[in-house]
C-alpha cells in the first residue's frame, strides 16, 4: 500500500502518512473481525541483515500507531520484515527507492 512513508534507514512514521494511517484505523473499526498481516520493506541501500531489522521496526511502528493513536487491538496485527527482497518498483532511481520503503497490510 501506498500512503505510508518512511526516510531511508528510518523508521519514524513520516507526518504526510497520517491521511493512509486514518484510512487504515478506519476500515479496521469498520471490519472488527478483520487481522492483518502488517509487512514492512526496504530499498536496497545497506546490508542485507540491516535492511531486515529495519523492515521490521518499520512493520513494528505501524502496529504501534494502529495500536496507541487508533484503538486497534494488538491481537488483530502481527509485525513482519522482508528488508529489501519484494521490491515494487526499481532500486535504480530516488523514485523507485522511495516506492520499496513501505509498509503492507495484507489479510490474514
């Protein structure tokens, strides 16, 4: 998904993500039922072991938003990191980086 946004090597929720976080919150209050998988990714700057915990924290700081700012209940959110290895777009221009520093929510 896009809508979410992180700088390179951070992990911080960028503020211009607050619209897809809202949205998020709000389908999930929607469909009580629902659980996430909550799938954070990198580009390929760094190592390969960095990337993975930095993915991670990234899926972490989504789950912790939609838990303390929202209301979601953490036992409907799981945290994963993939780092670098399901780009979306090429590592090859600043536009393509930015595209694969993301967070995916995906159905459980």
């Amino acid at each position: 998904m896009y809508g979410i946004y992180f700088d390179t090597g951070q992990s911080v929720i960028k503020p211009e993500s607050e619209a897809a976080m809202s949205e998020i919150a709000k389908l999930l209050k929607k469909e009580a039922g629902m659980k996430v998988n909550v799938v954070g990714h990198t580009d390929n700057v760094g190592g390969i072991d960095s990337n993975m915990k930095l993915s991670q924290a990234r899926a972490d700081a989504v789950v912790q938003a939609l838990v303390g700012k929202y209301g979601i209940g953490a036992n409907r959110l799981k945290a994963y990191g993939v780092g670098p290895l399901a780009p979306v777009a090429s590592n090859d221009t600043e536009e393509g980086k930015a595209k694969n520093r993301r967070v995916e929510l995906v159905k459980q």
